[in-house]
C-alpha cells in the first residue's frame, strides 16, 4: 500500500476536531471545565498531527486548507462564546472577537467578488490574535477547573484578548482595503 492512499487522514482529523466542538460547548457549558481541557487537548493534538501529516507527506488539499481553519476558528469561537453564556467573559469581548472575524470574512468577500482572488493569508498580527485568544481561554479555563493558574489572568485575559481582536482586525482593514484601492487604481 503506498502513502498516497492514506492523504485522507489530515481531512479526517479536521473532521475529527469539527465533531468535538459540541462537547467541548457542552462540557463548558456544564461546568465540566476538566472535560471541557481534555477535549480542547484532544482538539489541538489532532490540529498538530493533521498539520504535521499534511506538511511532512504533502497530504495537502483545498479542502483541508479551508476547513483546517475554520475549525480551529470554531473551537475558538465556541470557547468564548460558552465563557460567555455563563458570565465567565463579558459580553462586549465577544462581541469584539467575532465581530473582528465577521468584519474579516466580509472584507475577503468583498475583495474577492470586487477586485480579485483573495488567497487567505494569515498576518502576523492575525497571528498574534489567535494566539492570544488560545492563550487566555485555556489559561481561564485552566483555572476554572481549579488547577494551578493565578486569578489575575482573567482580568489581565480579556485586556490582551481585545487589544490583539482590535489591531489585528485594523491591521488587516488597512493592509487589504489598500490592496484594494492599489488594484482598482491600475
């Protein structure tokens, strides 16, 4: 049997991944939040070995490159969105950080039916951004499931959450809005 007849497996992974979101919502959702960790673990390492496989083995696909990270971003979504329904997080910080994906998704829409192809391309800011949201939801969640985590990191959290959420939506305003205005000029 070659390698090429197992290129499924990084698209199964992400699968994977999309199915453990309602668990993961449930498990917060509940108060579960050491279930809700081991799910969010599982989550990433099927994150980390999809990506690995893809990369190392060339297993890569359109398919995967668009559900890759809508998934991630769904799991992410789906965190604060739990840590809100239960007052975990303000309402405001959520509306902050998936009105920036909204505002983001609309851009690219918009750029792809208005000017051109629009290739996703993550910044470095937007990066940054995703970084910090996985940062501080499992550094919340950690410490709601009573393991050892300061209780400063909610406060000093959702600070740094909103920051990265506002400059990188700014940033990605200002780097494609003049790719635009650049190629309806030329």
């Amino acid at each position: 049997m070659n390698l090429h007849s197992w290129r499924w497996i990084p698209n199964a992974l992400t699968f994977l991944r999309i199915l453990l979101i309602a668990p993961f919502a449930g498990a917060l959702l509940a108060g579960d939040y050491r279930r809700a960790l081991v799910i969010f673990f599982l989550a990433a390492g099927t994150d980390a070995i999809d990506g690995f496989l893809a990369r190392h083995f060339n297993w890569r696909s359109r398919l995967g490159a668009i559900a890759d990270p809508l998934a991630d971003k769904a799991l992410l979504i789906t965190a604060y969105l739990m840590l809100t329904l239960t007052s975990v997080l303000p309402v405001w910080l959520f509306v902050v950080v998936l009105g920036r994906d909204l505002v983001i998704v609309a851009g690219a829409l918009a750029y792809h039916y208005g000017v051109g192809r629009y290739d996703m391309e993550p910044s470095i800011p937007g990066k940054v951004n995703t970084f910090v949201q996985i940062l501080v939801a499992l550094a919340i969640i950690v410490l709601l499931a009573d393991l050892p985590m300061p209780p400063w990191v909610v406060d000093v959290g959702i600070v740094l959450t909103a920051t990265s959420a506002v400059f990188s939506g700014v940033h990605y305003i200002c780097v494609w809005g003049l790719r635009a205005w650049r190629a309806k000029r030329s």
